[in-house]
C-alpha cells in the first residue's frame, strides 16, 4: 500500500486510530482525524496531533472532510453505518480498518485469536508460549495495543500474535493469517451488530481470506463454531475439554493431549493439575494454546513449561484480595453474559455478584440456573441496573429468596457486598456489560474495583492465585 502523500482521513480518535493517524504519517500521507467528541475532550491529543503536521476535526464529522480523501481508516469504535460512512462508501471510496491498513506492513507470520470470550488470555498465553520457544513475537490488537503500532518491531522470521475483535474484523479486506484461532461465540455485541447471525457472520470473517496452507482451530464443544469448519478453506484443528477429536488437543485421563494428524499418536502435553488458572473455560483457552502453538512449531516440554508459570491476566478473573476471610475478584472484562457465567462457574457457591453497566441488547435470564445454584446476592450497578432487575425479579419470588439489590455504582455495590459477605465467600465482578455508562473501559473499572477493595478494613495485600483444583471446579459447574 502506498502512503506517501496520499490524502487519509482517520475516522475515530480512540488507541487504535491515534496510533494509526501518527503511522500514516511517518509514511508520508496527509493526515486528517476525525472524532464526534469535542476539542475539549480531546485536549490531551489535539497538541501532539498538531506538531506532527496532521489536521484535527472535532466535535462532529463533516461530509466534505470525508469527500476530500484517498482513503478512510476507521477505528473499531466506529459502526460502518453512520451516515458519512453510508455516503462514502455509496462514491466508492477506500476505507479500511486499523487491522487490515496494519497487516499490509507486518513482517513475519500472524496467529490470530477471535470469539466472544477468553480472547486476551489465549492471546497472552500464545505470546507468551511462542517467546519462550525463542522466537521473535509482538503481541497486540484488542489486547491493548494497536496492530498498526507493532509494524516496527515485527521481524520476517517471528510471529505476531493477534487479539481480534468482531468489531475490527468488520473493516478488513486482504488480512490473512496463518493460524486462526476462534474460541467461542455467544451473544455478543448485538446493539452494534443487530442480530446474532450478522454478528457470527463478522467472527466468522477471521478465517475468510485464509488457504488451505493455512490452519484453523475451533471449539469442537461449541456449536457455533463447530458449524464454521463447513465454511473455512483452510486446514481445520479441534480443541475439546469434552471429547477425542482426530487432530487437535483434548483432555484423556487428566492430562493435555496433542494429535497431529488425524492417523497419528496422540502426544502428551501437560497435565490438567499443572494448570494454574482458575476455571474450566481457562482449560479451554489452555487447549486452543496448545494447538496454536503447537501448529507453530513449538515443543511440547515449551508449552507445559510456560502454561504451568501462567498466571490470570489482569481484569481476567483476577485475585484481588482477602478481607476478613473474603475473597475479591475482578473479571470486569467479562462485559457479556456468557463470560459473567463462565466466571460465577468457577466458583462452587457464596457468590456476591456485581452485575451492570452498559446493556448490549442482552438477556440476562440466561444467569438465572447459575445464580439459583452458586450466588448469595446480586448487586446492580450502571444504565443496565433496571433491565438486569427485571430479567431477575423471579429471584424474588422463590422460596429463600437470592437478594437483588440496586447500588446504581460500584463504590455502592463493593461497600453493601462488603458487608452482607462472610468469612469463606467471594464478592465477584462480573458485569455482564461493557463499562461505557460510568468508565472509559473495563479496564478502569477494574482499576477501580481493585482500589475499593485494597481500601477496605484489614485488606490483605495481593497474592497470586493458587492453581486451582479444576477437577472440583469441573464436577462443580
């Protein structure tokens, strides 16, 4: 792709599309951004924008500055059917994604990790896992940092390793991975995709561009994605915590196994007990690891060694702290209900769980089994509070009734789980909502989280969390 003095209009002022407005303009082009929100809000980027020599539109998107371009790179953030968006692409105009301008400049091979959950740990455990093998790796995308951004640092011998989010696998175009891995998919995201199909059909896309030189790995326990190896080209590998599948990594008498082919032995990896993360969707994320890895060409006795030194990622089920014999953790990246379920599943019972914030269209019914089973109470927070109460009113109405109480804010809802919670029990965030009614992103919200709690009477300072019996915890779910 040739940039040098071409006219490009960065849609979208979030990481990606600052990181992506100041790579466009090392490579030469005219640069303009473009954000909904006010030059006030911007105030920290508009400067360092302005002394690079690119151009800032603020408080609002004019059709003439989308008019007046080569190209378009948008920001994940931004839906393709905004009205300046509709026009643009009605003249024909080039637009692209911050992932797909990113993926004509990598060097090396990419593994690419999509679904609707455990996307960041198997990212991190795949970068990690690849760079103990000795072999260059950058780790980026939804994880936190930009595609755009690891260009520099991607090596023609080395892997990059890819978090990818439907949003941004709705603006790619040529992007190609080697490996793609896609964990899961579950409601998600329906207030930006419209329907359950549009939003598989955008996941789905992960694996479009792909060969049959290239591999892709899929949950054989999920339906949905089970149903995608009909539609991919490429070479299909399984994982599965619940079955023998002919090539892929399985579970056979506690230990993690590994086939090649579908005629080939089946090689050990690592026991099951050797995992240190808590819960069995983790075994989950462990199993596509190793597959991913494994098709990369990393050894077995690597892959043990690393996942047995993992420890949970930050906002991913996090041990926070113990407070007079309660435990605190924080998954506040658990932002829709199947990853709040997966989170109330790891632990047998005496839950405190702090749901809300921003809805996405979801159905928060779909707790109700769990919170019978495992949850002491329920704490609502955020714009989603009155919604998630009435999708729970039927707690109310049963014998021994499970508590549902409106805390409007987190501070609220970790001081009254505070109080009602007893020694042997878990106060759990798990909010089943993005966080963009009262916080910036989940990761703020966890920060917070973790603050309240540190700040409570006789907290005991941060430990790591002790692997975990994921046996107990299966027999448990």
């Amino acid at each position: 792709m040739e940039l040098k003095g071409k006219r490009v209009l960065v849609v979208g002022l979030g990481r990606s599309g600052l990181a992506a407005a100041l790579f466009l303009r090392r490579q030469g082009a005219q640069v303009t951004v473009s954000d909904m929100r006010s030059a006030k809000a911007l105030e920290l980027e508009i400067p360092m924008l302005l002394e690079e020599g690119i151009a800032v539109e603020a408080g609002g998107h004019g059709l003439l500055t989308f008019r007046r371009q080569d190209l378009l790179v948008l920001s994940p953030g931004v839906p393709l059917d905004t009205p300046e968006i509709r026009q643009v692409r009605a003249f024909g105009q080039q637009i692209v994604g911050e992932v797909e301008l990113a993926s004509r400049f990598l060097k090396g091979r990419t593994l690419a990790i999509t679904g609707s959950n455990g996307k960041t740990t198997t990212t991190t455990l795949c970068g990690a896992i690849l760079a103990a093998s000795g072999v260059p790796t950058v780790v980026g995308g939804n994880i936190g940092v930009p595609v755009v951004a690891l260009t520099d640092a991607s090596r023609d011998e080395g892997w990059n390793v890819l978090e990818i989010s439907s949003f941004q696998l709705e603006t790619i175009d040529t992007f190609r991975p080697e490996i793609a891995v896609l964990l899961n998919i579950t409601p998600d995201h329906l207030d930006r995709h419209g329907s359950f199909e549009k939003y598989r059909e955008a996941k789905e896309r992960i694996f479009a561009n792909q060969t049959a030189a290239d591999f892709l790995v899929l949950n054989a326990d999920d339906d949905v994605t089970h149903r995608a190896a009909a539609r991919a080209q490429s070479q299909v590998f399984w994982f599965s915590r619940k079955r023998v599948v002919r090539q892929g990594a399985f579970v056979h008498e506690g230990v993690v196994m590994f086939r090649a082919t579908e005629s080939g032995p089946a090689e050990p990896v690592l026991p099951v007990a050797a995992i240190p993360l808590k819960g069995v969707h983790n075994l989950e994320n462990v199993l596509a690891a190793v597959v991913a890895t494994r098709l990369a060409g990393v050894p077995a006795e690597v892959i043990h060694a690393t996942v047995s030194s993992f420890q949970a990622v930050e906002h991913r089920l996090e041990f926070v702290a113990d407070v007079r014999g309660v435990a605190y953790y924080n998954d506040s990246k658990a932002t829709n209900v199947d990853a709040a379920a997966k989170a109330v599943s790891s632990f047998p019972a005496g839950v405190h769980l702090i749901l809300g914030g921003k809805d996405k269209d979801s159905d928060y019914r779909a707790l109700l089994p769990l919170i019978r089973e495992r949850v002491r109470a329920v704490y609502t927070i955020g714009a989603a509070a009155a919604k998630i109460e009435s999708h729970l009113d039927v707690l109310r109405e049963q014998a021994g009734a499970i508590p549902v109480v409106r805390a409007d804010t987190l501070e609220r809802a970790v001081a009254l789980a505070s109080e009602s919670a007893t020694p042997g029990e878990t106060v759990l965030l798990a909010p089943a909502c993005s966080s963009f009614d009262q916080f910036r992103d989940y990761e703020q919200r966890g920060e917070r989280f973790k603050d309240l709690v540190r700040a409570l009477p006789l907290a005991t300072a941060q430990a790591p969390v002790e692997t975990s019996d994921l046996e107990a915890t299966r027999q448990g779910s």
